[in-house]
C-alpha cells in the first residue's frame, strides 16, 4: 500500500536491527532500518509517515537526543525507546522529551508490537486531525475582516449587543455577520464553532 505507516528501526546493533526487521514483516508491519541516530535525521525532512523506534543507547547520539532533534525539526512520530538498562531515571526523562513507550529489553515481541500499534494508531489519529486543522484554518482564511472581527467576539464569549457595541454596528448587523460565519465555518452551533476556531489555532 502506498500509504501504509512504516516502522523505523533505529539501533547500531545489525543483530538486532534484522531481528526487528524480521518480527515486524511476520507481523505484516512495513520497516526500515537505521544504524545510527544520524542516518535517521538525514531522511527527517521526508520521512514516512508511521512511528520509531529507537535504541537509547547508541553511540555519537543517543535516544533520547534525536527525540529531541526530530522535536526541533518539527517531526511528530510517535517513538518507542528500547533499553538495556533498567534505568528508571532515563525512562522518566524520554517520557518527558516526549516518547510514547519505553521497552525495556529482552522485550517480549508481543509487548513490542502492541506498543508498535498504538503508536501507528495515534499517528493515523494525529494525521487525521491535522487535515481537518488545515480545513478549518481554510474556512478561517475566507472570513472576512468583518466576519474575522465578529467571530473572536463569539469565541471571547460577548454577546451580539457587547460585539455590535464594540465594532459600532447594529446587533442585527452582528446577527448578519454571525449567521455567515457559522455557514462558511460549517458549524452547526456555537460551541461548534468556539471549539473548532481554538482547536485551529
């Protein structure tokens, strides 16, 4: 499937990296394999849709540092780490540098893939709602002027006489503007409408 989320492995092991690789394709999961830390930041700018996951004990750069870079870079895979080490401390700072699992190994292969699926399932999730973020933001962008101005009074909570009021126009005109937004947002309430303009933001 062209669109279907890959898995990508990251570990300086090749011992590893295959056997992975290996549990992932009888699993009927797609992958790619990295030897570094670097090697996956070389591909950030076009990497795949789906989710990491990343040794956090490597040489050069660690885990828990090219979470952070990818952070930087404004890539949002969800990241499984995987550890040697049961080190409490290190599985507290890569939750807070923002991965989703941590495993620590010898792993049991069916604890790895179902934290592999949550994973693959909260990107689809994710990348659902950036595609109905852009379209609100789109409707946004139609508003006009006038119609921007009367719908940040909707969203601060004024009423139509406060918003009429605000701007020197009539609350009929106000009902105008409103009943405009509401059709160019798509909304079919107010708190629709209040909840999608914030969530765009």
């Amino acid at each position: 499937m062209a669109n279907e989320p890959i898995v990508h492995v990251v570990d300086d092991d090749p011992a590893i990296r295959d056997s992975l690789a290996f549990l992932l394709d009888t699993a009927g999961l797609a992958s790619r394999t990295y030897d570094s830390a670097a090697a996956l930041l070389a591909h950030a700018d076009d990497l795949a849709p789906g989710c990491i996951v990343t040794d956090v004990r490597m040489p050069d750069m660690n885990g828990l540092e090219m979470v952070r870079r990818l952070s930087e870079m404004g890539v949002r895979h969800p990241v499984i780490v995987m550890t040697g080490h049961a080190d409490v401390p290190l599985a507290i700072e890569a939750v807070r540098a923002g991965v989703k699992d941590f495993i620590e190994k010898p792993f049991d292969d069916e604890a790895l893939l179902s934290s592999i699926r949550s994973a693959l399932a909260d990107q689809a999730g994710a990348t659902e709602r950036e595609g109905q973020d852009a379209e609100v933001r789109e409707r946004l962008a139609s508003l006009s002027t006038r119609e921007r101005q009367v719908l940040e009074g909707l969203v601060a909570g004024r009423a139509n006489k406060v918003i009429a009021y605000d701007l020197e126009i009539s609350p009929r005109t106000v009902e105008v503007y409103r009943a405009n937004v509401m059709t160019k947002m798509q909304a079919r309430s107010l708190s629709e409408l209040v909840r999608m303009t914030i969530l765009a933001r």
